[in-house]
C-alpha cells in the first residue's frame, strides 16, 4: 500500500477565553422508556451510529465484530465477523454510504458495506487507532492514539493513508466534522481541543478545565460540544476558542455524546450507568433504569429515540423521553388590536423540562395555523388575529419527548373587545341596592363605549344587570338580605369583552 507523508504545522494556536465553570443541578425525576437488546453476537459494544441503511449500526469491541440492529418492527440484530476486524472502536459513515471503523487491536482501518462485505486497511503510520469520521474532502479522517497523530485514508478503494502529526497533538481519541469544513479532535494526553484543515494545518486549543476528553460532535448552536471524563463534566467551545464547562451531579466519567431530534446533547455517564441530557444553555437532565450499563456510545435514530450501546452487559439500548402532560386550566382575553392573551397552568412535564408551548387558535371553530414559543412561560400573547371575531384557543406543551397533547378550548373571546375590567368591588347603599366600582378596561384599539355590570346571587337572590358609562354603576332591584357578587364587562365598536373577576360576596 502506498504511503504518502506530509508535515503538518501548527500555524495557529487558539487563544482561550476562560469563562467560569458552571454548576447546574441536575432535573430531577427522569421520566423515560428504557428498552434493551440482546443477542449472544454482542459483546462489549463500544460506538453505535445511524446507517445509512437506516439501522442503527454498532462495533462489538470484546469480540472483535460489527453489529447491526433493525430500527423498525421487531428489533433484529445481525452480526458480520471477519478475522481483520480486531477490537473495533469507532464507526463512521462515509459519503458512499459505506460504514468504516477503526481496528485498535490490529492497528488498521476496516470498511464494511451495508450487506456485510469487509474490507481492511493496513499501514505502518496507524497505530491504536480510535475515533473515526467523514471529512469534508470525501476521506475518512481518524484519531491515532498510539502514536498522537490524525490519520485520513481515502474511500476511492485505494486506502492510501497520510498522517498528520502537531506538537499538540496528544493521545487523541474523539474526532468530528465541522461546518467549517475542518476536523476536530479531543486530546485526551494533554487536556485539549483540536482542529485540522483538510490540508493538515492543525491548531490546539488549552484550557484548565479540560480533562481527558474522549467524544466531540458539533452542537446545533454551532459550537463543539464534548466529554470530560477526567473531571465528569461537558464542555462546550466555539469555533474562536471560547470554552465553558458545565457540571452536576449526575454527570459522572461521560463518554459518548450525539445530538438528539430535540436539538440538545445526549451523553452517556459510563461512571454512574445512566444517560445524560444537556440543552445548548446549559441545562442538564439525567434519565436513569436498571438496564442501563456502563454506557460507551449514544446516536440518535430515525424513530426519534436515542440508541446507545452498554458496555457492561452487552446490550443495545433504545432511549425515548415522554412528551408533556397536558396544560390546564386554559383561558385567554383580548390584548391589543389583532392579539389575544393566553395563559395556562403548568402541565406534567413527565421528567423533561418544558421547553415551549404550541398555541392553535381557532376563529369561529375553524382552526387556524399554530403559535409556536420556546419560553417556559405560561402567558402569552398571540398576535395577528381578526378584530371583531371570535377566537378560541388550545395550548399543547413540548420537551425533548415532542409535543404533548392539547388542551381543551378555552372559553370564546371578540378579539379587539376591551379587556377585563379590574379591583371590582361592590358596596350596599340603600336595602336591595349595590354600587359597583371598578378599574377601566384596556380599550384594545378602541374606545370602550359602555360597561356592563351584572351581579349574581349565591342563595337565591334575583339576578340583575345594569348598563353605564363609566365607574361606579349602581344596580338596583336587588332581593334584600341574599348575597351577591357582582362582574364587569366592557363594550367597544368590535364587541363586548370578557367579564371581570368577580367581586367579593356582599349582602344586598
């Protein structure tokens, strides 16, 4: 096999900004559905990776072979054995849709299409190697941990291998891809994140913070997220070398991490047998089960699950987080011209913190395009709408499980009416007789025109209604002795809006 050599220089050392270390307490309880797999062919799986074949592929480190497990139905799992695959670690997919692995045990790279056919790479330069991924360039890109270099091998069928070797570069293990078009790469020797260029130009980045770091990936913020497993924490740098690092409890000797459907960070705690969950601000979920084992490696799949491999018990795990409960109670006023304000209470979040609530509404019970916020807040204001017309509206929240179900609807309400009118209170004056003061009502783009003042006996008393311009409006005709409570609701050119809270009891 032809071996070419070049020289890679650091050209470029990147400048850290140390930011400090973050703390956050882990989310507790964790409510998700931990299933496992297994068949005597596995045995101390390591990485686990999407197909392209659409299954969930996976190295079978302890007995030196290459697992596949079907996705769909009845989970399948088939095993491909050849005598050139020794102790495999990484599994990576190129742009032929071919899957390749690094052998550590034997020092070469391995090839296997999606029917089983193995090929094996063999050169001087590959020693222990361990991480593995397609480039930019249309090449496999690897991590040399026994020699501390990055190796790239062509795909064309050749397997011509370069290295690429840096002073910083120290015992490498994870490696991705970036947007940038570069490679990079965890030193797990010297506590560093690396970058290459297709064309071998390396640069280091340092921090204190960073210690034996194993797996890398980038984040949907567009920054590299990957795992301490020297000091149990996730760390996270962008692309001009700024670094944090976040912590808790439950995060302990992280290994693998892949981004989730959701669009946070999955991680598997291999020191605590569990699997970790951290959103791109920082918030850190735990999701613990018996079946769960020394877990290496963790990708998400294409049913919305995330997969990961238990070294431990040589099982193959399938993770999905439960969507919300549903939000109630639910109500909703007008708020301004075309807008309406919604709130709700907070729905069972069923282990995953809420990450936002989609609102429907629906004018004259036709339903209309979704609202969607990602805020935990539970007011919001929904804009857009007809004035005039009659709205109703249902809240479904969402998490890292997906949307939960909706609520009912809430009451209807004339969007562009006047909103309710508040500090109602109702004092007697004469027998029978109740003066009602109250605080105006938002004219919502309108001028209120007229308010309506309706009390309303809870022992029998006769009910009664009275109009008036402004505060206070007395009614009158009132069944002497009952007790009543009294509501306000405001008029304006586009209709009548909801009532107020009601006031307190009083006796007529």
């Amino acid at each position: 096999m032809r071996l070419s050599s070049r020289r890679a220089w650091i050209v470029l050392l990147v400048t850290v900004i140390a930011l400090p270390l973050v703390g956050l307490a882990p989310v507790e309880p964790a409510g998700a559905a931990v299933t496992t797999f297994t068949d005597p062919t596995v045995l101390g799986p390591n990485s686990i990776i999407l197909g392209p074949d659409g299954n969930m592929w996976f190295t079978n480190a302890g007995n030196s072979s290459i697992g596949q497990i079907t996705v769909a139905g009845t989970r399948v799992i088939t095993n491909f054995a050849d005598p050139s695959i020794a102790h495999p670690d990484s599994i990576a997919v190129d742009i032929d849709g071919n899957l390749w692995f690094t052998n550590e045990a034997n020092n070469s790279i391995g090839e296997i299409t999606v029917d089983g056919t193995v090929s094996n790479f063999v050169d001087p330069t590959i020693s222990n190697p361990t991480g593995i991924v397609a480039g930019s360039d249309g090449n496999m890109w690897f991590t040399n941990a026994g020699n501390s270099s990055i190796g790239q091998i062509t795909t064309d069928g050749s397997g011509t291998v370069t290295k690429f070797t840096a002073p910083g570069i120290s015992y490498p293990q994870g490696i991705t891809a970036g947007s940038d078009g570069a490679l990079w790469f965890t030193n797990a020797g010297n506590g560093s994140i690396g970058r290459i260029s297709t064309d071998g130009i390396v640069g280091i980045a340092s921090d204190s913070r960073i210690s034996y770091p194993t797996s890398i990936t980038q984040g949907p913020d567009n920054a590299f997220w990957f795992t301490n497993a020297g000091n149990s924490s996730i760390g996270r740098m962008t692309a001009g070398g700024v670094v944090t690092t976040f912590t808790a409890a439950s995060v302990s000797a992280p290994r693998g991490i892949a981004v989730g459907g959701d669009g946070a960070l999955w991680f598997t705690n291999a020191g605590n047998s569990s699997i970790g969950r951290i959103t791109t601000g920082g918030t850190i979920t735990n999701f613990t089960a018996p079946s769960i084992s020394a877990p290496i490696g963790i990708a998400a799949g294409p049913d919305g699950a995330m997969w990961f491999t238990n070294s431990s018990s040589s099982t193959i795990g399938r993770l999905t987080v439960q969507p919300p409960g549903v939000p109630s109670p639910v109500g909703a006023a007008p708020s301004g011209n075309g807008g309406a304000l919604v709130g709700w209470g907070a729905p069972p979040a069923n282990g995953t913190p809420i990450t936002g609530y989609v609102i429907r509404p629906f004018l004259a019970g036709v339903p209309q395009p979704v609202r969607t916020f990602n805020s935990a807040n539970r007011l919001q204001v929904v804009k857009g709408l007809q004035n005039g017309k009659s709205y109703q509206f249902t809240v479904a929240a969402q998490n890292a499980g997906g949307t939960g179900q909706p609520s009912v609807k809430t009451d209807p309400i004339i969007v562009g009416s006047p909103g309710r009118a508040t500090n109602v209170t109702a004092v007697k004056t004469a027998a029978g007789s109740l003066k009602v003061s109250f605080g105006p009502s938002p004219p919502n783009g309108a001028t209120v025109t007229s308010y309506t003042v309706s009390c309303t006996s809870s022992n029998g008393g006769v009910a009664k209604s009275k109009v008036g311009s402004a505060s206070p409006i007395t009614v009158t005709g009132l069944t002497t002795g009952k007790t009543y409570t009294c509501t306000v609701k405001g008029t304006n050119s586009r209709g009548a809006g909801p009532p107020s809270l009601p006031s307190a009891p009083v006796t007529a």
